[in-house]
C-alpha cells in the first residue's frame, strides 16, 4: 500500500515538474480519438441504420401470407418495442365507370413507425408543376382513402370524391408523395392508396385465398429490436418471413457495411498513431528517468520496490489519462455533432457506453504494452550511474520491451477492427512493415552515412547524428513512417470508396422507370424524349415466361415450398432479354459471354436468382411464354451489380431467339426534380405505360452516401490530430539530447544559422526516410485492405510517393525545426549547467 | 551514535581488486586494496585523476562489483549479498554526496530530501526533511526545484538529504568538485558539522589536499594501489 502511496506521490511530482507533458499528450490525444471516433461512428451507424430504415417503415418487419399470430407484437411489446400493423392486398377501385387495379395498404396507427408519409399540398401547387409537400399527422381518418399520383390521374379524382373500394365507400382526403415502402421497384409499380385498417371488414375484400401480405412493424433500440429478431426467428413458420432493411435492399446493405468497416478501419488506424507517439514518448521518460532510478537504488531502493512503484504509477497514470481523453473524446464529438447538425438533418441517436470503455482499454493496453517494458528496464538502472554517468540501459532491453508493446497492438487491432479478417490482414501488414522498415531504415542509414564525406557541410553533420543516434533514428523514422502510412492509406481507400459511391450512384442516376412501352410506342417515345431534351435511354425488350422445367424435368411452386423467396419466384413470370452486350454493370462469373451473332439456344442468368431457383451453368432450362415452350442452355452466370438502379434482368438469351414472342419494352431515364411535371406529360400522353419513380429512394440512398462521406472525413481529422501527437512525441524525444548538443556547438563556437542548417538536414533526411516508408506501406497495404476487405477496385497511384515523401519532410522538417527553437536560443551555459 | 560494536571497524576490505577488460588486455584499476575504517573516524581517499578513487568508492558502496576480495559494511560481506540485499543495506547505513548532487529534477527540496525517508516507508518524512533542511539553512527554499537552486544549495540539499536516513556512514564523492572555492569550504563546513551531529562516519574521496587534511586519516591512492 505504501507502494501505492509513494507511486502516486511520484506521479504527482512528476506531472507538476512537467515531467509527463508528452507522454501525457500523446495518450490523451490516443484515447480521445479513438474515443471520438468510437462515439462518433456509433452514432452515424445509429443513425444510417435509421434513416435507412425509414424506407422501410420500421426497424424490421414480419411479414406473413396469413393473419399473423399475436404473440409477436405480444413480445414485441414486452421488449418495450413500437408496434404497428398493415395489410396490403391488390383490389379495384372505381369512381362512377372507371376502374382501376391498385395496391391498397390498410394500416394502424403509428404507421409508419419510422420515416413519414409526404402528402401533396393541395393549396399550394404551383404552375412549374413542384408541388410542396408537407408530412402527414398520423394515418387515413376511417372513411376516407389517401392516394397516389397515378390514382388520381388515371381515376381523374379530386379531393372530397367518394370511390368504391369493394363494398366501401370512401372518400379521396389526400394525395401521397412519398410514403416508406420495402418494396418500392418492380414488384410493386402499379398504383397506390392508403386506407385506415378500421374500414377493411366494411370492404369486404379480404377472403379466404385473397393475394394478402400481412405486416407487422416493430422499431425501438437497436439491441432490443435484434433481441426480438433473435426471439423472432425459431417462431417463423413457412408462411412467415423476417425483413430488415438490409434484406430489403441490398444497396444500402453494402453502403452501410463498407461505411461501418472504413470507420473501424479509420479508428484501427488512430490506434497506431497513438502507439507510436506512446513508444515514442516512453523512450524519453526513460531517458530521462534514469538518473533517478539510479540515485533510489543508491539510496537504497530494491528492484522489487522500483518494479512496484512504476507498475502502479503506470496503471494510474493510464487510468488518468484515459478518463481525460475519454472525456475529451466524448466532447469532442459532441462539439462535432453539434457543427454536422447543420449538414446532416438527422438527429443523431445517443451514443452507447461501449466507445468510452473501449478508449480506456485502448488507452491502458497502449501504456502498458509499450512503457511498461522499458519503464520497468529502469529498475536494472546500474546504480553506479550515480558515480559514473554514461552507464545507461543497453538497447537490446528496449527492443524486447517493444515486443509487447506490439503484441498488445495486435490483440487491439482484431478486436476493434471486430472482424478477424481486417484485423490480421492489418496486423500482418503492420508488423511486416514494422520489420521491413526496420531493416530498410538501418542499412538506408548506414549507406547514407557513409556517403557523408562527399556531402557538403549541414548535411554532413546532419548524417553524422543520424548516424550517431541510429537506433533512435530508425525507431523515429519507422514510427512516424507507421503514422505516416496509416493516415496516406486511410486518404487513399476514403478517395476510392467516396468515388466508388459516386460512379455507382452519380446525381444523374435514372430515377425514373418506364415499363410496358409497346412496340409502336419507341417512335413516339424518343420524339417525347427529344422534344423535352432529355436524353435518349436505351430501351431494352422484355418477353415475360414462367419457369416449367429445369433439364427437362416439371417444376412446381411445391417443389420450393421450403424457401418462400424462391416459391415466390417460381409462381411469378421472369422477364427474359435479348442482348449481344454484356452491361457494364454485369460481370460474367461462370462460363463465358456467347459470341456476337450466334444462333445458340444460350442463356445467361444473374448468380443470385440462380442459388434461389437451383440452377447452374450446364442447366437446361425450359419457359412458357405466352402458351409455347422456350428452351436454353445456360452458358455463363453473372454478377449484377444493383446499386446502380440501372435496368437489369435476371434471364438475357442472345438476339434472335424471342423476336416472334409479343414482347414490350423498358427504360430507365432521369429527369431533375424541378423538371418532374415532364413525367406527368409523358403519363398523360402514354396512359398504358407504367412510370416508376424511384427518385425518393435513390435520394435518400445518395444523401446518406453524402452522410457517411462528410462522417469519414471529419473521422479523419482526428486522426490527424493524432498525427501531429506522433511527430509531437518524436521531436520531444530527441529534445534533451539536442539542447545538450547545442550548449556543446555553441560553447565551441557554432552559430545559430550553422546549427539549425545541421538540424535542418537531419530532420529532412529523418522525414524523407519516413515518407518513404509510409508511401510504400501504404500502397501495399491499401492495395490489400481494399482489394480484399472492401472490396475496392484500388488504383495505383504515383502521386502517393511524392506526397508520402513531401509530407514526411515538411511535416518533420517544421516541427523539428519548431521544436528546436529553444534549444538554440537558450544560452549555452546555462544549458551546460543544467545537464551537468 | 552508539554502536554495541564500537571497537569493530565500520568498513573493511581485504584484497579488493578490480580489473576491466579493454578488449585487448586486462585493465587492473584497484589493486589488492586492504583498509579499515572505524567508527567516528574521517577518512580522506585522495589521489589524482584516473587513480581509481571513484571506483574504490563505488564497490565500498556496493554499487559495483570487484573483480576478486571483500567489503565488509557494518558487519556483514556486502558481495555475499544479491543486489537487492544491498540496496537495502545502503538505505539503512549509508549516505551519499556526490559531486553532481544528484538531485531528482522534478522533485522540490523538501521533496528530495523526503526520498530516502520515504523508499524506508518512515512515517514522519515530512517533518524530518523540514527539520534537515533548516538545518542546512534552507529553510525558506524547501519548495524550490533543484533548477531554481545555485549549486551551493543543490549539494546543502544533498547534504540535507545524506543525513536524512541517520545513516553510520556518509560516503562523499569530490563533493566540492562543482563548486567555486567559497561555496565548497561552506560545504565542507556544513558536512563536518553535521558529521560531528549525527556522529557519523565519514569516507571522503577527493583530489583536494587542503580538504583532506580537515579529516582524522588520508589514504591516497596512485595506480590502483594504496600508498599509505
């Protein structure tokens, strides 16, 4: 306990006396970014997760071909969750002799549980055709029937009409903008009402064997909706399914996965810059803890009580500084939140405790894993050091020390990369780079040397101290190397994961479908097109058959009854293709594209239909289309890749196979939101073409890819500032040193200008070295992270050297230089005195 | 201070020997040292730079290793102990003044003094250090850091701090050596009488002949071996 006591004492002194600026900066500013990048992407996580499921109405929704049993909105409610019900079935709708075939969706109150329904301000449209659109309060009142866009144009309604919707009477209040849908796409283009669930008995629509999907809607805490999953998912019957958002829509599913990895990626990489500057600002506690760690063994100090008092003095000084960073962190992003609120109109949900427990973990393993070596090589201090100064520790001591150090590195790294895959692969990376640079830095370093005759006069006294202080040397160039390399890989895969973002989803994306564009309706269509400069899209046939055999074998909807999805597939018709092109957002995976021209009967089908229906390559498969029988091999499996909202099919046969089969058309174009009163043009003047808007999707789908690429570069401000830790703790470790050399210099006559040209040289050749070194650790390594854990296509890029190796200069050149300052200003004597 | 054993000698040797390896021959620094010392005497080990004072000093602390003989400290062979052993013993017989203080850079006066007292877990270390150092005749500096000290004050700190443990045996390595004349013959002053106090034994090393003469016995040193 005394230990304790004294260590604590010692603590203390030392922070007054200024003894721990460095190692006390470099673990606050450690801990407090991977605190703010802990808290930081959490919350952007939360709130991604949200937002993106505001297309889906709720958190997750269970979805039944019957009337689903009570006890999940039961648990549901138990968990403390939200719960909200629909039903959705296709149905007539009539206003006097007109009809037509709409989706209605009866629903409860709380609908939708997240997200809003947009309704149209009648009052307020104005001529360019915008409309203003405000939010709905709460759900249809029962007796009335809130439609969309094409209802009204087709039925030619006006707010107050009453409509028949089966044996109901109800009246027109409202027409939808935008509602929150899963299903938004092909399935579900046709048009649209919402009516309140209370009318649905008087409707007398739903009976036994009516197309009904019920839904229940359940939104709340996260760990509370994946208990519910969890309690959810063994209950499922066959007719009974489970969707969150991302199996609805696989785009956002890998936007939000690639945007959770880059952060942890972005987090793993503030934790090397902060082992970095703790190794490095270890290696001056230790130099200059060494005196004193002599003089308590000469006053009569065992290696046992030096042992304890530096353990505890660690463990609290660890505890310490990582609370304050912890602290700062959680400020920090904070402030942050606060400064993005204005960007981001998302309320970011409240971050949960685990960052804070994880940034002093982080902060603790750090220090021990890296100062607790070294620091306990002090109690070995000879104590004759008292006698005879320049008996010191041998480095062979710190060298192992750093083993740990870069042990506890490795462990942190697997856990908070929470994939195994991107934590070894950085773990590799980094301990190969850490050995490849430390054999680089010692042979560079011996050549340069001895190159230093030749050099002219600052340079060569700047190779002669690199040279005389190699082992600090390399060490400082690897570990500003392994910083520099960290923050150039994380800009390089933040480019290529931003740019990908754009190039799949441009603003120009189409957000717009036509579908069911007959024959003698191009002409008229490209006219339309032309007239109304907009650009002409490709229109693509589509022939519609449904799957009878596999290999000449019947197949039945039966024959899937244990796969939903795929029983859903088999009794719905596919849309074949023809085409001699493959997209350029199709990528063949099995087989090969057929040549240009052939008469085979081939056929290509997309990898994900094909696991569902049981195909593969080899497969002969068999449609009916419109009564006749259409067989094809199938010759190559693609990869599509949807993020796109491109047109794309699931069957493609080449041309000249299903010419004679009555086909019709589709396009995808896109048309700026202030030019939509175009679309209603195009819908009046082609009544039968289906026109499907996937403009809100597509919005949100881009305004959150704006979201997490504003987040990712805030993030990696931080990491930066834990950049400058690091050059911060390499400058400060040399220090004493270098005001000892220039009383010397000075005392013997140096000017100031000579000595800051050596200084000069030194550090330009310290932060060449270390630039060198992160380029092309950087390079390697993100060239690794992207191609197999984000699965980027990373481009080389040469520019990476010049930067990696001018920055490294620069940014060694000026702090050193700043650094240096007082050393040369302070008068020699005066320096002498001190030391000696 | 009363010792039980009074007629033994505090410190004795008995053919002390050290050797350093070059890398091409055998470096014999001290050579067959035999001495005693007892207590309540001033012993000045004198001799000029390079004879081996310093690390004669060093192995009768302990703090090295000889290549062959003994030391004996208050009784006991101090190289029949490990290091931590002597650590120990150092803590409860000996006291140190070096020629470059050795004062720990972050600590205040009072808290440098307070040390020793403090690594033998005493209770009233506070108190004590206070006392020792208004002794010195710093008692309105006792918060000061060595930095903020002149050398004079740095080594009546050291000298403070020496004292602190009431050690048997106070060992000073050239405790003048960095200061100017005046201020070392205040040391000197200082160190004797605090000496004469605490009943002290004193070992000096020094190349000073005019301090060595202050103390009861000389033995000088030359080549490694003692010349009387």
């Amino acid at each position: 306990m005394n230990h304790f006591k004294l260590s604590l004492r010692m603590l203390h002194r030392d922070w007054r006396a200024g003894e721990l600026n460095v190692l006390l900066l470099a673990l606050i500013i450690a801990v407090s970014g991977i605190a703010t990048v802990g808290f930081f992407a959490d919350r952007v996580e939360l709130a991604l997760a949200r937002e993106s499921n505001q297309l889906l109405g709720a958190d997750l929704l269970v979805i039944s071909s019957q009337p689903l049993p009570e006890q999940y909105a039961d648990e549901a409610k138990r968990l403390g969750l939200a719960v909200s019900s629909l039903i959705k079935f296709p149905s007539m709708i009539s206003n006097g002799d007109s009809n037509l075939l709409t989706e209605i969706k009866a629903v409860t109150a709380g609908y939708p549980l997240r997200g809003r329904i947009h309704l149209a301000n009648q009052s307020a449209q104005n001529p360019t055709g915008r409309e203003e659109v405000r939010e709905a309060d709460g759900i249809p009142l029962p007796g009335t029937l809130w439609v969309d866009e094409k209802v009204v144009m087709r039925l030619d309604l006006n707010s107050g009409d009453k409509v028949d919707v089966g044996t109901a009477q109800l009246t027109v209040t409202e027409r939808v903008m935008r509602e929150p849908d899963h299903s938004v796409g092909f399935v579900n283009m046709g048009p649209r009402a919402i009516i309140n669930a209370a009318d649905l008995e008087k409707t007398g629509l739903i009976q036994e064997g009516s197309r009904v999907s019920y839904q229940l809607l359940v939104a709340g805490g996260a760990e509370m909706v994946q208990r519910f999953r969890d309690w959810a998912k063994p209950q499922l019957t066959k007719a009974q399914r489970m969707e969150g958002i991302r199996d609805a829509r696989p785009e956002i599913k890998a936007a939000l996965e690639r945007s959770e990895k880059f952060l942890s990626l972005a987090a793993l990489a503030s934790v090397v810059l902060a082992a970095a500057a703790i190794a490095l600002a270890v290696r001056r506690f230790t130099q200059r803890h060494l005196d004193g760690c002599a003089v308590m063994r000469s006053l009569g100090a065992s290696q046992r009580q030096l042992l304890y008092l530096y353990l505890y003095y660690f463990i609290a000084l660890g505890v310490i500084a990582s609370s304050i960073g912890c602290l700062a962190g959680f400020s920090a992003q904070q402030i942050l939140t606060q400064w993005l609120s204005g960007i981001i109109d998302t309320e970011l949900p409240w971050p949960n405790a685990l960052p804070a427990l994880q940034g002093l973990l982080v902060g603790l393993v750090l220090l021990l894993g890296f100062a607790l070596p070294p620091v306990l090589n002090l109690r070995s201090v000879p104590a004759l050091r008292v006698l005879r100064r320049d008996i010191g520790l041998s480095n062979t001591h710190s060298i192992a020390g750093y083993l740990l150090g870069l042990a506890a590195l490795s462990l942190l790294f697997i856990w908070k990369a929470q994939d195994l895959k991107l934590g070894l692969y950085i773990v590799g990376g980094f301990i190969a780079a850490i050995v490849v640079f430390g054999c680089l830095g010692w042979l560079l370093i011996r050549l340069l040397a001895s190159l230093r005759h030749q050099a002219g006069g600052a340079w060569r006294y700047g190779l002669a101290s690199i040279r005389r202080r190699a082992v600090a040397s390399i060490l400082q160039a690897v570990a500003l190397g392994l910083g520099l390399m960290a923050m150039l890989m994380l800009t390089l895969i933040q480019d290529d994961l931003i740019d990908d973002w754009h190039t799949s989803l441009p603003p120009d994306a189409p957000n717009h479908f036509l579908v069911n564009i007959q024959a003698d309706q191009i002409q008229p269509l490209q006219d339309f097109f032309q007239q109304h400069e907009i650009e002409q899209p490709r229109m693509y046939p589509m022939v519609r058959g449904r799957l009878t055999k596999i290999n000449g074998k019947d197949v039945a909807a039966e024959d899937y009854a244990d796969d939903l999805h795929a029983e859903r597939h088999i009794r719905r018709e596919f849309n074949l293709t023809w085409s001699d092109e493959l997209a350029a957002d199709n990528e063949v995976v099995q087989g090969r594209w057929w040549n240009p021209g052939t008469h085979e009967a081939e056929l290509s089908i997309e990898e994900g239909i094909a696991k569902i229906i049981r195909v593969k390559l080899g497969d002969v498969v068999t449609y009916d289309i419109a009564g006749s029988h259409f067989s094809a091999k199938i010759t190559n499996v693609r990869k599509v890749d949807w993020d796109t909202f491109r047109v794309n099919f699931f069957v493609i046969v080449p041309p000249g196979l299903l010419e004679n089969y009555p086909a019709s058309y589709i396009t995808s174009f896109y048309v700026p939101s202030e030019e939509f009163h175009r679309v209603h043009e195009l819908v009046k003047k082609f009544p039968n073409i289906l026109v499907v808007d996937v403009a809100t999707v597509i919005g949100q789908v881009q305004q959150m890819i704006q979201q997490v690429s504003q987040a990712i570069e805030f993030v990696f401000l931080f990491t930066l500032l834990a950049g400058f830790a690091v050059l911060y703790a390499a400058m400060a470790a040399t220090q004493d040193e270098r005001i000892y050399e220039a009383a010397i210099f000075r005392a013997l006559g140096a000017r100031r200008e000579q000595l800051s040209r050596a200084w000069a040289a030194e550090f330009a050749i310290l932060g060449g070295l270390s630039g060198l070194f992160a380029s092309a650790g950087a390079s390697a390594l993100g060239y690794v992270v992207g191609k197999h854990v984000l699965h980027l296509d990373y481009t080389f890029d040469p520019w990476i050297w010049v930067v990696g190796v001018s920055t490294g200069v620069a940014g060694v050149l000026i702090a050193g230089l700043l650094g240096t300052r007082s050393a040369l200003s302070s008068p020699p004597l005066l320096t002498l005195r001190k030391i000696g | 201070m009363s010792d039980s054993r009074v007629n033994q000698p505090i410190l004795w040797t008995q053919a002390l020997s050290k050797q350093v390896n070059t890398g091409e021959q055998q470096l014999a620094i001290l050579q067959n040292i035999e001495l005693q010392v007892n207590p309540g005497e001033a012993v000045a080990i004198i001799g000029a730079s390079g004879s081996g004072k310093s690390t004669l000093l060093g192995l009768l602390a302990g703090l090295d290793l000889p290549t062959t003989g003994k030391v004996h400290l208050d009784g006991v062979d101090i190289f029949a102990l490990d290091e931590d052993s002597r650590a120990a013993l150092r803590g409860r017989v000996l006291g140190f003044v070096f020629q470059s203080f050795q004062l720990l850079p972050a600590l205040t006066a009072i808290e440098n003094v307070m040390l020793p007292l403090e690594l033998a877990a005493t209770g009233d270390a506070g108190p004590t250090a206070r006392r020792l150092l208004e002794r010195v005749g710093l008692g309105k500096r006792l918060h000061h850091y060595p930095k903020q000290l002149s050398g004079g004050e740095q080594q009546r700190v050291a000298i403070a701090r020496a004292f602190a443990t009431a050690p048997k045996l106070l060992l000073a390595d050239e405790p003048t050596g960095n200061l100017d004349s005046a201020t070392g013959v205040q040391i000197i002053e200082l160190m004797f009488e605090l000496n004469r106090e605490h009943g002290t034994t004193l070992v000096l090393v020094t190349h000073d002949e005019a301090l060595s003469r202050r103390c009861s016995r000389q033995i000088r040193l030359a080549d490694g071996k003692l010349v009387q």
